[in-house]
C-alpha cells in the first residue's frame, strides 16, 4: 500500500500571539456607571517557556477584604496615576519589583465590578502585559508569595471548578481555580476566565 506523505506540522501559535491578536480586536466591556467608584487597576503578566501569568498571594492584613487571597499584582489608583495603565504598572513595580514597560502592553480584559455590599464599591481594570523572559521577583511586605501559572494548566477544564469558601462567617460555593494549595476566586477568577475565554 502506498503511503501519502505527510505534511509537516505547522508551528504553534504562542499564547502570547494569540492574545496579541485578539485582544487587538477585542473590545472590553467598560463601566460607565461612574458613580462613587474606586477604580482600581490589575497587572495580567504573560511570560514564555513556559508561557505563563504571575499570581500573587497576598499578606494577612487585618481590616483588607482581600487579607490572604490569590490575585494578580494591582491595587488602587493614585490620584497622580495619569490613567489606569499607569497605576497597574506602579502597583506591579512596587508590590514585586517588576517594572512593565507600555510598550509590553497587549490590551486590557473587560472590567470587573462587584455589586455587593460586602465589598468596597471597587471598580478593576486588568490589562494585560507580555514580557520577553521571566524576570527576577523582589516583594514587598504587601505580598506573601508569587508564583509563576502555565497557560496550559489554567486552560485545563478540571482547573476550574466550584469550592466553598467562608465569607463574613457565611458558608459559599464560588467558582474558582485550584493552583495546588490554593484558589483563585472572586474578582481574579472573573480575570482568569475572561483571559481563558479569549484563549479558546
């Protein structure tokens, strides 16, 4: 029997170059409400080999609704910040020493703001940066841990799964990502599955 020849496989598109060209057509949904917001800014910090996100654990703090959680590096907007892109690049420079220049930006993920009143009236724009190599990490007392997430794993359908968590002594089932010993839930899963979903 005579055998076809098979035609060489084609090079994989990086996760970074899909996200490139995506997010350079995406339109994210923004909030117009305004109102008495706090706007806030989150840092999506894509590397490759393996390609993968930055997670950070946050310290213990009491009176932080956030104390001890799994998120990306960002916080609150300073009223010198000259727009959101800049406060997700100080809060990242200064929480991990990881400085993001514009030039890495690839776009930003639809905003998230929780309507509940167990939380500040917080308004979150992730933007997502793509970086060359893995950098070197320096953390501030603001952050316990940082860890490094392949793409593939956060892609994987069982990452993704409902957990109980307690909040404010209340028993919940929230969706959320295993990362070995710890979860990602809340506003940083609604991040993670927003990036997930322009990866698929």
């Amino acid at each position: 029997m005579l055998r076809g020849r098979l035609p060489h496989p084609q090079p994989l598109t990086s996760y970074r170059d899909l996200l490139r060209t995506r997010l350079a057509s995406h339109q994210p949904l923004l909030d117009r409400e305004g109102g008495d917001l706090i706007w806030a800014a989150v840092a999506v910090v894509v590397i490759p080999d393996p390609e993968a996100v930055l997670f950070i654990r946050r310290a213990e703090r009491v009176g932080d609704p956030w104390s001890g959680h799994m998120a990306l590096p960002g916080g609150r907007r300073d009223p010198r910040d000259s727009d959101l892109v800049v406060t997700a690049a100080r809060e990242t420079e200064e929480e991990v020493g990881l400085r993001l220049p514009r030039g890495a930006l690839l776009g930003s993920l639809d905003d998230v703001v929780p309507r509940t009143p167990v939380l500040p009236p917080i308004a979150v724009r992730p933007f997502v940066f793509a970086l060359e190599e893995r950098p070197a990490l320096v953390l501030n007392p603001e952050v316990a841990a940082a860890r490094w997430v392949s793409l593939d794993y956060l892609l994987r359908p069982e990452t993704r799964h409902p957990v109980r968590v307690e909040i404010r002594n209340e028993s919940r089932v929230v969706p959320a990502y295993q990362l070995d010993d710890a979860i990602v839930w809340g506003l940083t899963e609604r991040v993670v599955s927003a990036l997930v979903r322009l990866l698929r």
